[in-house]
C-alpha cells in the first residue's frame, strides 16, 4: 500500500486518505547563514489532518484506507515506508508520526558573496539593452576646467594704453600742456 500513498504524497505534496484524513507535504524555505558562508537547503516535512466525518468521500486510495483502518484495528500501528507510521490512541483517535529525512540527503552549500569591481554586464534601460559600462560613462559628469579670470591682465593692458596716449600727448603738445598752465 505504501508504493501507492508514498509517490502520490511526494509528487503531488497532498494524498487524502478516505476515512482516515489527509497528508500533506509542507516546505519552509531554504535559510541563509551568513556566518557560516552557507545557504541550508529548504525542510520538508510531512503534516496528518484527521478526517472529519468524509466517510463518503471515495477516491483512488479508498481501498486502501479501509486496509489501513483494519491494519491500525488490529495491530494498532500502520508504517508506510519513507512516509512516517500511523498510530491509534486509546480513545480511538489516528495520529501520525512522519519520518524526518536525514540532512545527508540535503546538504548546506557554500555561498560566499563576491564583488567584482570591473564585471561587466547586460541591463534593460526602458526599453533598449546597453551594458552597465556604457550607463556609467553616460552618467559621469566631464569636468570642464573653469579658466581663471585673470583680471590684472586687462587691467594691465588698459594702464599700457593710457600710458601709451599720454606719452604721444606729451610728444605731440609738450609737457606745459598737462595741466592748467596758460599759454
């Protein structure tokens, strides 16, 4: 009987049991230890619903569960191979015991973080592919070189001028004509 329940559980992660209840398979999450530099793999494991009053459910496995039934009456105990083992209390209910799987069969892996400086890679900007080098580039901003203003420069070159047109004054007129001198 467990050549039939077991594959329907794992592949499917559900197999109701008519009169008896349902498995299902539940999976948490794989976990991260940065500590350690490892990604755990993700848990499975097996949860027993009770049935509740579906004595006219009837399905591939009806047979089956009335084998189970029987089984659990007689002996009070029922193991499906790689799945767990069904049990009867005293007062008559089904409970369940899954097997756990062994963490061999689900090691950690190594995970170590790298971060590489000058990898170059494909980017979607909108609706056109460019790399992330050439979005780099796009975005530096060129520095221009400000020239410095060099005013004494110009102020220089208007004293030269000044000093140039008072010399061709005195020149042309003499020096007696620079100030309020009379003629």
């Amino acid at each position: 009987m467990d050549y039939l329940i077991a594959p329907t559980l794992f592949q499917n992660k559900i197999c109701r049991l008519p009169g008896i209840g349902t498995l299902k398979i539940v999976t948490a999450s794989a976990e991260t230890d940065f500590i350690n530099t490892q990604i755990k793999a993700p848990v499975h494991s097996i949860i027993f619903t009770a049935a509740q009053d579906d004595g006219h459910v009837f399905n591939e496995f009806t047979a089956l569960s009335e084998l189970i039934k029987r089984d659990l009456d007689e002996k009070g105990t029922v193991t499906l191979k790689s799945v767990g083992n069904f049990i009867t209390t005293s007062d008559g209910a089904i409970n369940f015991v899954p097997l756990h799987l062994s963490p061999v069969f689900m090691p950690a892996v190594v995970a170590k973080r790298v971060v590489r400086q000058d990898a170059e890679h494909a980017i979607l900007v909108g609706d056109k592919e460019t790399t992330n080098t050439l979005m780099t580039e796009y975005f530096v901003e060129d520095v221009i070189e400000k020239p410095t203003y060099r005013w004494w420069v110009a102020a220089i070159i208007l004293a030269i001028i000044g000093l140039s047109v008072i010399a061709y004054y005195v020149s042309q007129n003499g020096s007696s004509m620079l100030g309020n001198a009379i003629k």
